[in-house]
C-alpha cells in the first residue's frame, strides 16, 4: 500500500475516478471574474465578498442529488434557475432571458478556466502505470466538450457527468454510473476531488475510497458522516497523488512547479 503523510491508501486500485472544478481546474481567475465578462452588457455591478455569499446561499437553496431530467435543455434551465437565485440575491430579479445564454456561453470558453499545471503530467504518469482514468463530476451538459478544449478528454475512458446521469454527487448513481461504464466494482476505484461532502461522502456511499485534494490547504473541519478529514488520505496537488498511489513523479511534473 501506498503512503502520504499518516493516512495510508488501503486501495490498490486499477482505476481512478477524478472530479474536474477545484481538482483539475479552476474558473480563471474566479468565477465571479468569468460572470462578470457580461455584467456591461446587462448594467451589474457587484463584489467579490456579496456574490460569494449569494451564490453560497443559492446554492444552499437550490441544490439537490436528483433524480433530475438529464437533456441539454433541462441542464440549461437548471443552471438558470441557479444563477437567477443568485442574481435575486444580489438585487438582479428581472434579468432577461439572454442574460442567462451569455453566461452560459461565457463558461464555454477556454480562457473561462485554468488546468493546475500538474494535472497533465499526472494523468500521462497514471495512465503509463496501467491505471483507467474516469471523471465524475457535478457540471452541465457540456463539460465533455469543455474537457476537450483544455486538453483533458483524451486522458478519461469515461466520463460521467451530472447533468448526463440526472444525479449529483455526492448520489451513490453517478458512481454507480462510472463503475457500470468501466465494468469494475468500488474496491477497484478511488476517487479524487475536492469537495468533503459530494466526493468524500459521495464516494464512500458506493464503497470506493476516497482522496480529498485540498489545493488551499483550507479542508480541515469534520466530516458529514462523523468522521475527520485527518482519517482521508489528503494530498495538495497531483504530485502528491502520484505518491499515494506509488507512481514516480515525472521530470515534467517538476517542471511545471517552477
């Protein structure tokens, strides 16, 4: 078994299932940066601190694990319904139907995000190693394409994506989903992501372990389930990752730390 820090990987696993925002990429340089490409247009204006607490709250409010309609269209009325709560929040009621397209196209675009830079060399360092890499991920219709055009899709045999499943992590279906696809059982998989609740939680519901990233170094409150982060293998980047699963960090992994 591998090791990082005290917390041992009691896995061997043939696959690893990874989450995309905050584990691979990151909205660039915030999301609030990406919505505010179209605030001009539509005459917002708003703070880094206020839209924060309004999308935390309406995010409290609107998010659910599903079932949910899985259509493109059903994805996009979603995501409005999200952004409109948001907006509402932020003193924004009566924004206009094209506000919500903009948005969506804004999130489309390549410059919208940043790969961390140790995201590619670790996944040609994973998949060298034999191992099967599938993401699972809450996002919309069009993280495949997304993926595509930042270079990530050739890496994953499989994609399994919320608003594709009807289900949101932390559901045990979008999981079960992966795990279908690959045709493997949980004790074959971890998964990596960054959210204690949807991929912690998520994952442990299925039976895979998990492998929280804290990029920040800010994760260190319990649990949903009554246990304590220190009790997950925790790693910082994907350095450390390959670490944990006994892999060599390449000369290129090194290179793009500097």
């Amino acid at each position: 078994m591998s090791r990082l820090g005290r917390v041992e990987l009691r896995t061997e696993p043939s696959v690893v299932l990874i989450d995309v925002g905050d584990t691979m990429a990151r909205a660039n340089p915030s999301w609030l940066d990406v919505y505010s490409t179209v605030f001009e247009k539509y005459d917002i204006e708003t703070s880094q601190p206020a839209f924060e607490q309004a999308f935390r709250a309406a995010w409290a409010e609107w998010a659910h694990e599903g079932p949910f309609e899985a259509t493109e269209e059903a994805s996009f009325q979603r995501l409005t319904e999200l952004d409109q709560l948001v907006f509402d929040r932020l003193g924004y009621p009566d924004l206009p139907a094209a506000f919500f397209h903009d948005i969506d196209l804004a999130f489309r675009k390549r410059s919208a995000f940043f790969v961390f830079p140790d995201v590619i060399p670790a996944l040609d360092s994973m998949q060298d190693a034999g191992l099967r890499l599938a993401v699972v991920s809450n996002w919309g219709w069009h993280a495949p394409e997304l993926l595509q055009t930042l270079e990530l899709a050739r890496h994953f045999e499989v994609m399994s994506i919320s608003a594709r499943v009807g289900y949101q992590k932390p559901h045990a279906a979008i999981f079960e989903h992966a795990l279908e696809l690959l045709d493997v059982q949980p004790d074959q998989a971890i998964h990596v992501g960054d959210d204690p609740e949807a991929d912690v939680i998520g994952a442990r519901r299925v039976g895979i372990e998990p492998v929280l990233i804290d990029r920040k170094g800010r994760i260190d409150t319990p649990l949903g389930d009554g246990t304590e982060t220190g009790t997950v293998p925790t790693i910082h980047d994907f350095g450390d990752l390959l670490d944990l699963l006994g892999i060599e960090r390449p000369p290129a992994l090194a290179e793009a730390a500097t």
